[in-house]
C-alpha cells in the first residue's frame, strides 16, 4: 500500500517536460527511512517552484487569447490551491476568474449609484457561450470541456495544464468597501445549469490560510497537503480538496507548529483531530471553511462518511509508520526525521 502511495506520489510530483538541475522539494527521495516515513514527508513538501512557475504561464496564455479574442471586456484573475500553495501536483491546474466589466455584485446594504438596466445572468450566460467558442478557435487541439456548469475546462494540445476558465463577476463586500483591501473582494460565478450565481471570497480564503500557516511555523500546508495526497493516492475518499483544507484549517495552532523534522507530529494531530469529529457531532457540524461563507459538514459538502474514510486512511499510515520504525520509536511523537 505504501509503495502503491509513494510511486503515486513520485509520478506527480514531477513534470517531464521541464528539465531542472535540481528539484529544490524532493528531498524525501534521498532519506533512509522506510517507505511510509519517505511518503509522509514528500506529501507535506511544496511544490517545486520551477513547476509552479509553469502553470502560471500555461494560465497566462489562456488569458492572453481571451483578452486578444473576446468582444466584451474582462477582468482576469487566479484561485485555486496554486495560489495558496496546497497543490500537490507539478501539473496542478489552474483556475482563471473570468469576470466580466459591465457590473459588479454589492453586498447589501450598499446600493449601486447607477443601477445596470441589463439582465446580469444573461451577460454572464453569454460571456460564457463567447468564451466557449474562442477558446475552441485559440487552441484547435485542445479539448475545452464546457459540461462543467461553473467552469470551461482547457486541456492537452500545445497547453502543459488544465486551465479553468470561470465566468464571474466582482462582488463588493461591505468589508471591501469600507477597507478598499483587496482581499476582502468577492466574485459571483456563474452557475450556468442553474442560472444563479454564487457568492465566493477567494481571497479571503487564501489570506487565511497564508496567516495560519505563518503561525504554525509551515505547519498548516503541510496538513493540508498530506490529507489532500491521501484522497489522490487512496482515490477512497470522498471529500473536496476544498474541504480537507478547511479540516486542516481547524486543527489548533500549537497541534500544527512542530519543529522541521518533526513533521511526524502533524500526522498525529490530523489523525487525533479528524477521530475526534467522528465522535462529536456538535464540533464536526460547528467547524467552518477559513473564510466563514459556509459550514464544512453541510448539505452538498463534506459527509461523516467521507470523514471515515480519511480516517481510516489517516489510521492506517499512523499504523504503518509505527510498525516499520518500532526499534527508532513507539510514538509519533517521539519521531525525528533527518532531512
């Protein structure tokens, strides 16, 4: 099993494509530990930069035909786990918010100045049915996949990543403009089957998540990378990536800020953490995403069981380590790892 998860772990890690001299996060190759150790250290590690890098430029050149190619104006932004550096994968894709010019959302009790006399669902449903068509005609051998009803997904031919491309539009929070920050800022998506839009702050989301994780000494990426590579290399888990962040989000600060090399730790407070939720309710069902727009374990989101299923797998990597290393240690704890 553990074999099975660190040769997973290995393929997607890496790109092909991209010749570096040395691969500055893939450190856990070279330790003598076992397989289980080796595995939880390189899932907790960031993403090369060099890869990053690439998925950036492979999101710009969808941008750049779309500003080159649509007749209404845009504006153009990133979210997703690149942004906030949970990634786990060289060749993660990338969300683009495509946000249209001609309105923006406000959050009540704020009133627009001059009221859009234009149906905003529409503009959006054609902004989308625009988009569609020019990227098919930018990236002839590519396949763009429009049956997602949030996003257009752009893949293979000339491109090294799947970009998605999101219709939306700016929404001004009140918080926004009072403070003019930023990250305050949210967007509505277009949700086309359904034609509602959808109320979101990535950027809050990803200020959050950049404070814990400087808090905790690194330590909140680091769960959140290893919950989000036990869904990818168990392919058992039915939890969102979105939501396993958020789990992680939850675990309390000094239970994430753990010296380097005692990054065994951090597996032992996810897997305390998320047993704990299975037997409290009243917790589980009171934890929130990092920005607070929802609750985790709501209708539509995260489920007790898929909460089993992450601990089961969470159990039996803890069961793992401690039976390869019981001559270095009998508790997670108690582990040291030299990298």
């Amino acid at each position: 099993m553990i074999i099975n998860r660190l040769d997973r772990l290995s393929a997607r890690r890496t790109d092909s494509t991209i010749i570096t001299a040395k691969l500055l996060n893939e450190a856990y190759k070279g330790l003598s530990q076992s397989e289980s150790v080796r595995y939880i250290i390189g899932a907790m590690q960031s993403i090369d930069p060099e890869y990053t890098k690439n998925t950036y430029a492979q999101g710009e050149r969808v941008c750049n035909q779309l500003r080159n190619r649509l007749t209404t104006t845009c504006g153009y932004e990133y979210q997703g786990s690149v942004t906030n550096d949970t990634h786990i994968k060289a060749k993660s894709d990338i969300d683009v918010l495509l946000l249209i010019d001609k309105f923006i959302g406000l959050e009540k009790p704020q009133e627009p100045k001059n009221s859009y006399k234009g149906d905003p669902i529409q503009d959006l449903v054609d902004l989308r049915a625009e988009a569609i068509t020019k990227l098919k005609a930018a990236f002839p051998e590519a396949t763009v996949d429009s049956s997602g009803s949030k996003s257009i997904a752009v893949e293979g031919g000339s491109l090294r990543r799947k970009v998605d491309v999101v219709p939306s539009n700016w929404y001004n929070t009140n918080r926004y403009t009072t403070t003019g920050d930023k990250i305050y800022r949210g967007v509505q998506i277009l949700d086309a089957s359904k034609r509602v839009r959808l109320k979101n702050t990535p950027f809050l989301h990803n200020a959050w998540i950049g404070h814990k994780d400087k808090i905790t000494n690194g330590g909140l990426r680091k769960a959140a990378r290893l919950l989000k590579s036990l869904k990818y290399d168990s392919e058992s888990i039915d939890l969102s990536s979105y939501d396993l962040v958020s789990l992680a989000f939850n675990i309390p600060d000094n239970e994430l800020n753990v010296p380097h090399g005692m990054e065994l730790t951090i597996l032992n407070s996810c897997h305390n953490f998320c047993s704990e939720l299975q037997q409290n309710r009243l917790k589980r069902e009171s934890l929130e995403v990092p920005d607070k727009h929802r609750k985790i374990f709501t209708e539509g989101h995260a489920t007790l069981n898929g909460l089993n299923q992450l601990v089961a797998e969470l159990e039996s990597l803890v069961k793992d380590v401690l039976t390869e290393n019981q001559r270095s240690f009998k508790k997670l704890a108690e582990a040291r790892v030299e990298y």
